[in-house]
C-alpha cells in the first residue's frame, strides 16, 4: 500500500504525498475514477474548472463523503473559487491556485477566442500577476481557502510576486518527469520554502511520443524490483522530496498507482538519465486549440 506521507507546507497545513489527477479524464469516467481512489486510500484530489468535470467530481464526492471519508481528511485543490461551492460541493478547499501565469480577458468564458486571430486565445495585458496574486491572499481571512498556490509558474514568476507581496506561494504545480526534471526550479522552489506538487509524472501521449512507461530503462527498473513502470515513474517523483498526482480512470491502474515502491539512488539516476538533451514538455498551451 501507499506509505500514507504527507509533507507540510510552509503555512502549517499538510499535503498527502500522492494524490489524483484529473486532467484529461473524459466524461463519465471521473466520477468512478474519484471513487474508486478514495476507496483504496487516496485523499488527495487535483481538481480544475478548466478541466470541465468538477461537476463529476462532486458527485463522486457525495458518494465518499461520509461515508468512506470525512470531508475532512481530503485535500482537494482547484483553480475557480466561485464555481466551487456548486461544482464540488464543499464550503472550503485545501488548496486554491493560479493555474497559468497569464491573464485571459474577463467576462467571455474560460477561453475567450481572438476576434482578429480565431484560435488563439485573447489575453488580457491590463491585470498582472502581482495583482492576481494579491487578490488571492485577500481570500485568507474568508476561510474558503487553506492554503494558497500557483502553477505553471518559472522561477521568474515567482520572483515576481513575492518582491512585490513579501507572501511566498504554498505550493507551485509543473508538470514534472524524467523528460522534464524541472532541476532549476525544483531547487529554486527547495530553497524557498514553496512546495512543488508534479502533474503528468508518467507523461503522456499528447505528442505522439515514446510513453514514459514504454522506455526500456523504466521496464528493466520495475521487472528488478517486481513493480510496475507507473509505479517507478511515481516514486522516481517521491525521490525527489515533493507531491505527485498521477492520473488513471481505469481501476486497477488507479489502484496500483497508489502502492508505492522506494528507489535506490542508483535507479533514480537511471531514469533520470532518459531525460539528458531529450526534455519533452507535454502541456505546452501552444500546442492546444485554441492557442
């Protein structure tokens, strides 16, 4: 099973080690896949509005809470606080986000399309992430929120918004993997005291690439150590000392993510290595539609 750690962030509150990602799950496989995580231990939920399934989420969550889980023991984050209350259905969330560094227009939807460029998304120059992040730290005294975050954010970002605020984020989530290790901003986001909680860790095939758990250095690691190549790929992320949520809608699999094996330094840096001078980044929005 699970080894059931959680880490602590740096206002106090805690995160479970692994959790659910519900990126990419497609309609009317949610639900079950929330369910069925609780059931076998999970208690930490990723949640989006943008990912147009909270309100299955939700649902799932009536179907656990109480009677698997108390509302209490999860965590759940998202990134739209209105829509929470109705979508989720929950009075409060451990865990609101920034979810990209950049402003869309307000008032046209979630992703408000260029009138002079259709396919690509109209951004909106005027509101900074200064002010973003400074209308986030106002909702601390509300108590709708736990704990503040962002993601996607470079070191730059983060920079940024802490010179002009002095409040350091609780958590930044980036995609994260051994194509995409992140070292610079993992170290940056360590010596800030910002935790980091890694989506996609066993990659994906929005590209049309080699999967991660196809590379043959991940295969001959879990055959050794009698595993499963998700489950190296997940503690190859737990190695590193921060949160990882992979993502499945099929049961065993959701199941199996959650029975972590420990890597040896040795088989950490073995697939480490796949990575060198090959870093391939999954969830570019560039390469979405819209743009």
């Amino acid at each position: 099973m699970s080894f059931r750690k959680t880490l602590q962030l740096n206002n106090g509150k805690t995160i479970p080690q692994i959790g659910l990602g519900t990126w990419l799950s497609g309609p009317h496989e949610v639900e079950n896949a929330v369910v069925w995580a609780v059931e076998a231990g999970y208690r930490h939920l990723d949640c989006a509005y943008v990912y147009g399934n909270q309100d299955e989420v939700g649902a799932a969550l009536k179907r656990v809470v109480p009677s698997v889980v108390q509302r209490e023991e999860l965590f759940i984050h998202f990134e739209t606080l209105e829509r929470r209350a109705s979508s989720l259905g929950t009075p409060y969330l451990d865990l609101y986000l920034i979810h990209w560094p950049i402003p869309f227009v307000p008032g046209r939807g979630l992703l408000p399309e260029r009138a002079d460029k259709p396919g690509h998304v109209e951004i909106d120059t005027e509101t900074s992430l200064v002010d973003t992040w400074k209308a986030m730290l106002a909702l601390r005294s509300t108590g709708k929120v736990r704990a503040l975050g962002v993601s996607n954010f470079t070191v730059q970002h983060l920079e940024a918004i802490i010179k002009a605020t002095g409040e350091r984020p609780a958590v930044n989530q980036i995609e994260a993997h051994p194509l995409l290790p992140q070292d610079g901003l993992v170290e940056y986001c360590k010596r800030e005291g910002i935790h980091l909680t890694a989506y996609s860790p066993l990659g994906n095939n929005l590209h049309g690439k080699t999967k991660l758990v196809d590379y043959p250095e991940v295969k001959e690691v879990a055959d050794r150590l009698g595993a499963t190549t998700a489950q190296v790929l997940v503690a190859w992320g737990v190695y590193r000392g921060y949160s990882v949520i992979p993502k499945s809608v099929q049961r065993d699999r959701i199941v199996s993510n959650f029975e972590q094996i420990a890597l040896s330094k040795e088989d950490y840096e073995k697939i480490s290595d796949i990575g060198k001078n090959n870093h391939v980044r999954f969830g570019t929005p560039m390469s979405f539609a819209p743009k």
